[in-house]
C-alpha cells in the first residue's frame, strides 16, 4: 500500500527496535538514507540498526561513524532505496518478506513492502527521507545532513544529471546551512580519482565502439583490467556513464565481466531512449535514463542483443 | 570605489546606451553574466550591447540568442566577471580606461572601474548579476535564467567546487523554477565529450609527474596533441583541473603550450595551498583554489619555479 510523508514519518515515530535495509553493492543514496534515518530515531531514543548484505565502500566509510553497537529483535523493518526484494541480496533474504515500510524513489518499486512511500520525482531516496525526518520533528544536524546531502549529491551526478530540480537544489541549501561536511564530500567523491582509477579509465576508452552513426556506443570493462591496474571495485563508480557522455551518443552501454565469466550490464540514456525498456531484453530495469540488467550470454551475443533492444528505442 | 548591489542597480537603471564588457578567452560566467544584464536591460527598455575581445565558443553561443542588432555611442561602460583592464584584452583595450562599473567576484579584482561591486565569496559572478538584476526589479525570465546558471554551474563545477554555498543552490533552486533551461545546459557543458576531448584528455594523462611524495602532479598540454587530436580550444575546458583531482594531490599544475611556444599556466590546489601565491611567480593571480600565470621560460625552467613555489606554499 502506499502511503505518504506524513504517515511515514507516523509509522515510524510509534514503533521502536526499528531495523534499517540498504540495498546489495550499496551507493551513496542507500547508505545515506538508511544512517540519516539511524541518526534521526536515535534523536527520537529508539534503539535502531543499518544493515547491508554487502561492505560499506570506503568513501562511504564516514557516514556510519556515528553509529552504537547494537542487538536486538527487530519489531520493525525499513528498507531504503530498495526498489524490489532482490536487491536485498542473499544476506539479507530472511528480511526480505516482512518488510513494513520501503522509502524509495525507484518508479518500478515493486510494493513489496508492508507500505510504501515512492516519488519517483525525487533525484534520490534522500529527498524523501529529508522530508520524512523533518515531518518527525527532528532536526537536522550536521552529521543527518551530511548522509542525506551524501544521497542527494551521489544519485544527481552532484545535480548535473537530469532528475535534479529546484527541490533537489533547495534542501541541498537547507543541508548546507545545517552543517553538511559538503566540501569535503564533494572533493571525496566527484573531485578525487585514485591513479588506479585514471589508468582503468583510459583502458575502458581504448574499448569504444559505437553503432547507427554514433548514436549507440558501448565499452567493456573486463576482470584483466581490474587486475592490471589494481583498481577496486569501489574505484569503478560513474565508469557506466562514460560512453553515454559522448558528443551524439544517445544510448551508452558498458558491459562488466564479473568473476564468474558473467556479465554486468549498465544502461544510460540521453534524451530519446528508456534505459530500462532496453535492460528488459535481459530481465532487469530501473529508470528512464539509467539501467541495469545481468547475463551469462557470450559477450558478442549480449551486445548483439543490447543493440537490438537499444536501436528499436532509437525509432 | 566599491558600492552595494542596491546602488548597482541603480546606475544601471539611471543610463542608457550601456555597453556590457566581458573578458578575453570568455568562459560561461563572464557570458552569462553579460548575457543576462543585457536581456534585463532590454527588460528596462535600454539600449544596451555586449562585446568580447574574442569569439564566443560555441557551446555558450546560445546566451546570444535574443541579441538584437545595435549600433551607438556609449555613454555608461559595464564590465563583468573582469579583474583586471588587462583582461579586457588587446580588442578592448580602447574601453578598458573609461569602465564605469565592475560587478566581479575575484578577490584580486584591481579596483580599476570608476566604481566596483565586488563580492568573492560568491561562486559566480552571475550570483552578483542575480541579486542586482532583482534588485533592478526585473522579472527573471527563461532566457534571463539560462543565462545566470551557465555562469554559476561553470564557476562552481556544476555545484562541486568548494565555492558552492548554500547561497549558489537557493539561487540555482530560483532560477531553474523561472524556467532555466538546466537539463540541456549541464547535458552539454559537463555531460558531453567530443571524441577529440577524449582523445587528447589520454594524452594529457599520459605526461602526468608528481613530485613530493604525490603532492604535487603536473601535466602538459602541447601544440602536437592539439594538431594530432583536432581539439579546438574551446574542447580544453576543465583539463586544468586534471592533475589536483588525482588522490593525494594537493597542487596540480597544468602547462599549455602556446602558438608562440609560450605556457599558459594554471593551478589548481585542495586544502592547504594558495594557488594565487604560486602563480605570482609569473606574475599571474586568481583564487585562493585556481589561479593562473603565463611565461615564455622554456618547459623545464617553468616547472622548476613553479615546484619550488609549490612547496613553499605547502611548507
């Protein structure tokens, strides 16, 4: 059932032993709504806990620096940013069934929660959990402000992509002015790139290929690269907007290889193409402009399909 | 002498025949500035033109779109964005001792209008621009706001550079609402690529040096990769950042071979370093963050004295 800001923020003020989901391969908007929310039910004295099915990556390592060590039975369970159970990942299968409340911004959120508070107008799960926290009365300190500012800014390509609007810009001001750490925010995570990162970038460019007069391209990203450039999963953050960033490409593809031989596939659209429309030829989605999707196809016969599903959207 | 917004708008409102200056090399602030006090004083029904020492780059050649054909005498001169009359460049250079009013936001600005509104801590000269515009009780139109948030999204990074403030989100949250034209504008100013830009950005990477455990990196652009990329000038904006964004670095230096042969010098710093004091080696200045410089020292002498006041800087 879906629901509103208001009987969010109700729902969650009258429960207590709240236990809080971030997706698998977490990014900055899972992981900064759920310690936004840690952080504001511990203002409200509620015994609460984040949990992930994967690592915290490192950049991300500062956001849970407020957090207490707890244990208990979970009376209640919210998960954030998480569009369907499988995102959840295997860790955290057992959860994935008795979810009371999902907040999200995913327009294809399953509703596989209990209630559901979606916008999918909002650039990031943050926006919501900005407004689902103020409705619960809680103030915004500087350590809130700087997971939800952490959302925001990582889900929005730090507003430079097309889901940003004047309500993203507006509590980016109101988050600013309650103390967000942004400068320093800013600089980690869209003004610092490690010296594996620039030789994996330059390696993933060597492998360009473009299609229907350069308004497709696709690049690879394969399991020998990580290694020779030594660069770790945590370094490979916006490499899938790479090709899509190229002057006349309408739809960019990258294509990983993943340890088992598999690959994962991100989508990205300018103005014309549905990312998730084209992801659907291997079963995934996500949102107009940015999708995902996974197969065991060969490489050649993905891309075959990719471009396939990627030139029907072109007409 | 400086003066208040207030009396800004109130010059600007008492003449006519204004003639709007921007400086040489322009960039998205000093356009975008020009270009919105020009449609505002349309608004005011003014005669008013905008000239630039050097021809607009193509990506900003929308700001000129509702540019009217005009040709007088002026009798009030507007710089904006301009530090300095040796700015203006050598085309100008007729203007440059008779400017009655700067609005600008460098620290450094040289105090040479008959009378200046100066304010460095706003990211973008186009905040100043805002403020006097409403200030001049103009409505701010479409147009107008495209042209304030090319100059506020270029000076701040797209909202990422520590320039930023509350301030600069509340003014980009007013003017995408007054119907800024924001998704096409950051889609192509930070989100597109030519394929040379790629190119040569490789190449660039590719003649990185560091000094001082990594705190230092510097890189050159040379007159070959230009040649053998087919880059045109206005495709090289933002690799003078390159070197700073690489972890670790605090100073990162570019050196851009002229036609001359000459270098064009820009630095870029992080926490600790004054990159205004180390271009005043060459006799350059700017920002406490980016500054630049020129020389006609051969390469390696240039390197040599700008690693030197490098590390005075981060002693």
């Amino acid at each position: 059932m879906r629901i509103t800001i208001q009987q969010a923020a109700q729902r969650l003020l009258s429960q207590d032993r709240i236990l809080i989901l971030s997706h698998k391969s977490p990014d900055g908007d899972t992981l900064g709504s759920a310690y936004a929310l840690l952080y504001a039910l511990y203002a409200q004295n509620k015994t609460a806990q984040v949990i992930c099915g994967d690592p915290i990556p490192p950049q991300f390592a500062y956001l849970s620096d407020g957090e207490k060590n707890v244990s208990f039975e979970p009376s209640f369970i919210v998960a954030v940013d998480v569009a369907s159970r499988e995102l959840l990942g295997k860790a955290l299968s057992d959860y994935a069934l008795r979810v009371d409340l999902c907040i999200d911004h995913h327009r294809m959120n399953e509703g596989y929660a209990k209630e559901t508070l979606v916008d999918d107008q909002a650039a990031a799960a943050c926006e919501l959990l900005y407004a689902v926290i103020r409705e619960m009365d809680v103030p915004i300190t500087g350590r809130i402000a700087s997971c939800l500012y952490t959302g925001i800014a990582t889900d929005s390509g730090c507003f430079k992509y097309p889901n940003t609007t004047a309500r993203t810009h507006q509590i980016a001001a109101d988050l600013i002015e309650a103390g967000a750490d942004y400068v320093r925010i800013n600089r980690e995570l869209f003004d610092t790139k490690s010296r594996a990162r620039i030789e994996i970038e330059k390696q993933v460019l060597d492998t360009l290929s473009f299609a229907e007069n350069g308004r497709i391209a696709w690049a690879c990203i394969t399991q020998e690269m990580l290694h020779n450039t030594g660069a770790q999963e945590s370094e490979l953050e916006g490499l899938a907007a790479l090709p899509r960033m190229i002057e006349g490409v309408e739809v960019g593809i990258t294509l990983r290889e993943q340890q088992d031989g598999k690959y994962k596939i991100s989508v990205r659209t300018a103005q014309k193409a549905d990312a998730a429309a084209i992801c659907a030829v291997f079963g995934g989605g996500g949102h107009l402009r940015a999708a995902g999707c996974r197969t065991a196809c060969p490489y050649e016969e993905a891309v075959e399909k990719l471009l396939a599903a990627a030139k029907k959207e072109l007409e």
